[in-house]
C-alpha cells in the first residue's frame, strides 16, 4: 500500500478495498493536459484490457436496453391504446349531441 505522504501534494491517491470498491483518500490536482493522444490511448487500454468480465458486462449492458426498449414500446402502446379509447369516446359523445371538449 502507498500511503499518502509517500506521494507528492499533487498527486491524487485512491485506495482499493477488499469488498471492490473504491475509496479516494486525496484528490489530485487539475493539470493541463500535454497529449491528448496519449491519454486516449491509456484509456483505451484501460477499457478493453484492464476491465474484469467485459463480455458479461457488455451481455448485461446489451439486455438492460433491451429490457428498456421493450418497456419504451409496451408505454407507447398504452398511450395509443388509451388516445384511441378517448377519441372513441369523444366521437360517441359528439353523436349524441354533446359539442364541448371533453
């Protein structure tokens, strides 16, 4: 383990715990960033070689929306379910020689 005056007073330090979450124990400094490149490339790394599990994740990720996707459609056929029920209804009003909205 580093401890936190081990470091210098810009750089940040987070620990990791044995239940896998994360505690930040300083935060670091904003700095300018140098090369762009260079931090695109060790992010890309991080994401694709340093993340545990990624095809379950992206497994769990990919059936989270499509659960979504299915309760946005289930939604939208209530509302049009619901809009014709209320145009039905109006209509059958309007004949009986109601004239106002409803």
């Amino acid at each position: 383990m580093v401890r936190k005056d081990e470091l210098p007073d810009h750089i940040g330090l987070i620990y990791y715990k044995e239940d896998g979450s994360l505690r930040r124990v300083r935060k670091a400094q904003a700095l300018p960033l140098q090369d762009p490149e260079k931090l695109n490339s060790m992010l890309r790394y991080l994401v694709y070689y340093r993340t545990p599990n990624k095809a379950e994740h992206i497994q769990a990720a990919t059936e989270q929306a499509r659960h979504n996707r299915r309760r946005w459609q289930q939604a939208e056929d209530n509302a049009d379910r619901w809009r014709d029920k209320y145009y039905a209804a109006s209509n059958k009003l309007y004949k009986l020689g109601y004239k106002e909205d409803i």
